[in-house]
C-alpha cells in the first residue's frame, strides 16, 4: 500500500523524518474506517470472520489513507449462528488480546475480541503511544488504557497532555477516548 500501515503514522518513536503525524481528524476518519471493516467481517459476510490480531501494524493505508485490515494469518471463520468460538490457544498480539482469550473464566471468545483490539488501537491512535510502555517515568502510566481513564476521563487532564492544540481536536479525542474504552 502506498501509504503504508497505520503504525508508521501514530507512534512519536516509529514516525520517520519523511512522514508526518496524521492529524486527529483524519485518524478519527480511518478508525471509522476500520470500524466499518470489522462490521462487515463480523455482520455483512455469509461466514463471519474473526481476526484476532487487530492493531495498528495490520491497518494499511492506500493512497487517499482509506484503511484496509490486512494479515488474516490468525483468523478463524465461523457461522453466523456461532456466537461462541471454541479455541484451544489465545490468538494475536499481546497488548491487543481480549481478556476471554486467556481466561475463560471471564466470558466466550467471540467477535467481541476484535472489538477489544479495536478499542485499544483507538486509545494508541490518539495518544501517539503503545498501549504498555516501559520507559514512561511513572509507573502508574505504564499501562496506557489505565492512565488514560484516569487522567483525562476521570480528571479531565489539559488537552495539551495528549498534544492537542483546540477544542476541536480535544472534543475529537474525548470521543476516541470514550470509544476505545466502551469496545474494552
């Protein structure tokens, strides 16, 4: 893909010298993209197609930066009747893995696990970081979903934290916020 993944424009740390950070409208524009895919292999196909490994790095942008999902080496098909998949192992990356795919105490794994790699891939997209990053000075923003939720949901943190310039953009990134959370 000419543009391509979606990795290599939200990361500070992966963003090249030649590429520039997308702006939060555009991103809100690809992560309504990605939604749009995941429906279509959830609900739209004849056979459900469940991923199991949706993040940034598996979104390939085309040249007008419509998003594609790429990458369906760990996805499994199944009826629509299925609602619960059975599965011996945990599929995808960790980070992005849902819950119920390692602990079965929590729930059936279903299409409801792309959803919850969905939400953290938005949570990255507007925060311009990983989901866990070791080399944050405070351990208690080690694990991004949490320090997001705590800080900018709970406490309405500045905009400015996240990078954001207007009340447009921090309106924008509250929705992607409270998005990413709802699909986690």
């Amino acid at each position: 893909m000419p543009n391509g993944s979606l990795e290599m424009f939200i990361y500070k740390e992966v963003t090249m010298k030649d590429r520039q950070h997308l702006s939060l409208e555009k991103l809100f524009e690809i992560a309504i993209g990605i939604a749009r895919g995941l429906e279509y292999f959830h609900l739209g196909c004849n056979t459900q197609i469940l991923h199991f490994d949706i993040k940034p790095h598996k979104i390939l942008l085309d040249d007008k930066f419509l998003p594609k999902i790429a990458d369906f080496g760990l996805a499994k098909l199944c009826t629509m009747k299925e609602s619960i998949v059975s599965m011996l192992e945990a599929r995808g990356t960790i980070g992005y893995i849902a819950p119920e795919l390692f602990c079965r105490n929590i729930g059936g794994v279903s299409h409801k696990s792309d959803v919850y790699s969905y939400g953290m891939m938005i949570l990255e997209m507007v925060g311009g970081r990983k989901n866990i990053n070791v080399r944050v000075s405070q351990t208690n923003k080690i694990y991004y979903p949490h320090w997001i939720y705590g800080y900018v949901v709970q406490s309405n943190t500045e905009p400015q934290l996240l990078g954001l310039k207007n009340i447009e953009e921090t309106e924008i990134a509250r929705e992607m916020i409270l998005v990413g959370l709802g699909c986690m």
